[in-house]
C-alpha cells in the first residue's frame, strides 16, 4: 500500500478575505482605499525611502503618485491591502495584504507589509500581524505563509519572532527592480496555531508591559516552542 498522506476529510474552501475589517485593542486593519488612507500613510512613509528597499514598488515621489498606485490597488482581490490604523493616535501608520489566496488548499500569505518608522516596534504592528493570522485560521485555512528576500534580515528576524517556522531559501526565485531575489519561506500551519495564539495574547496583554511601556516577557521567547524550525541566518 503507498502512503499518500493524511487523508483530509471534511475540508471546505475558507472565505476570501475582501472587505475583511479587523479590530484591535491597540490597531485597526481596515480595506485600503486611496481617499480614507493615501494621504495619511504618505505623510508616514515619507520619512524614509528605505521602507521600499525590499518592495516590487516604491519609493514614491509625491504624495499624487502614491494616491494614484493605491487607487489602481483598492478593489485587488488578490493581494487584498490593508490599512493599519493605530487607535491611539487615529493615524495609518502602515499597509498588509493578504495574498495568493489558495481558497481550495486552504492557503494563504501575508505581505505587502510597509510599516512606518512611527508604528515600528509598537504593540500596534505586532497586533496587526496577529489579528491577520488569527482570522486566516478562523476563516479555516491550513496553512498561512511569510516570504521575503532572502538579504531582508529584518523581515527574516520578524519572521521568527511571529512564530514562523522556516522552510529554505527558493534560488533566483523573482526578479524585483532588476536585482536577482532569493526568497526566505517561512510557515505556520492549523495545528500550531493554538499555542502560537496562546504566545501572542500572553505579550498583548496589558499585563506584559511596565508603567514605563516596556515589555516584561519578548514574544520571541513565547513563541519559540511553537517553532518547529528556527532560521539559520540568525
């Protein structure tokens, strides 16, 4: 008898994520639109060029232009973008999206992530990223997937302190604004996702944090256990 792996039975096609609003103690994720959010996350993103490093798109040179690509980008269903508002001070301060949406595998990817230097190492991103997992896995997907370039050690560091296990380097995998992209894969699947939820709630709590704001326990150390492998590169 071949062994054709676990059988799946009563799997049915998760939704798809478009018009998904998601909310927060600390962030709302609200579907890009160039009028509510254009304006707003250009101010954010101005400062500093080098948030579109890593990106197929960007920088920008005026706030128009900006305007114009998230205007040509609201109604995609795949990737669907979203706005992170920050809910104590009202402003965007950065954009996600779901991706390659495999709805009959029950797959899907986060990406597109752009977060301003002033969301940067905030309870605000770190839940945002959690509010997307956890409604994938609401939503009934199996598995749900990090990628970036394999030279973004940021992003591969992220990747870790989230929860992700880290599957390999895909070699000359794209070309992006005329450089070669060796792409990191990183994953979490269903059945990790209790105790990863479990990690994630423990440092959003209120609790974790001092008077002074300063996290008492680092989600990396929550979320080792749930990582069944760690990258290398760091």
């Amino acid at each position: 008898m071949v062994d054709l792996g676990q059988k799946i039975q009563g799997f049915t096609a998760p939704a798809h994520p478009a018009g998904t609003v998601l909310e927060g103690r600390y962030v709302r994720l609200e579907p890009l639109e160039a009028e509510a959010h254009a304006g707003d996350l250009y101010r954010a993103f101005a400062v500093d060029d080098r948030l579109w490093d890593y990106l197929g798109y960007g920088p920008f040179p005026g706030a128009a232009t900006y305007h114009r690509w998230v205007k040509d980008h609201e109604a995609s269903q795949d990737p669907v973008f979203l706005a992170l508002r920050n809910r104590a001070t009202g402003h965007c301060g950065g954009v996600a999206s779901f991706l390659r949406i495999d709805r009959p595998n029950g797959v899907i990817e986060v990406g597109h992530i752009c977060i301003a230097p002033e969301m940067q190492k905030t309870r605000a991103a770190t839940e945002a990223m959690f509010l997307m997992m956890q409604w994938a896995f609401a939503a009934g997907y199996r598995r749900y997937e990090w990628k970036c370039n394999a030279l973004n050690m940021p992003s591969r560091r992220a990747a870790q302190r989230f929860g992700f296990s880290y599957e390999g380097v895909f070699r000359q995998h794209m070309i992006v604004k005329g450089h070669n992209r060796d792409t990191a894969w990183f994953s979490v699947i269903d059945k990790e996702w209790p105790a990863l939820r479990e990690a994630f709630n423990a440092w959003l709590a209120p609790a974790n944090f001092g008077a002074d704001g300063q996290q008492r326990e680092k989600l990396s150390d929550l979320t080792r256990l749930t990582r069944p492998a760690r990258d290398p590169a760091l």
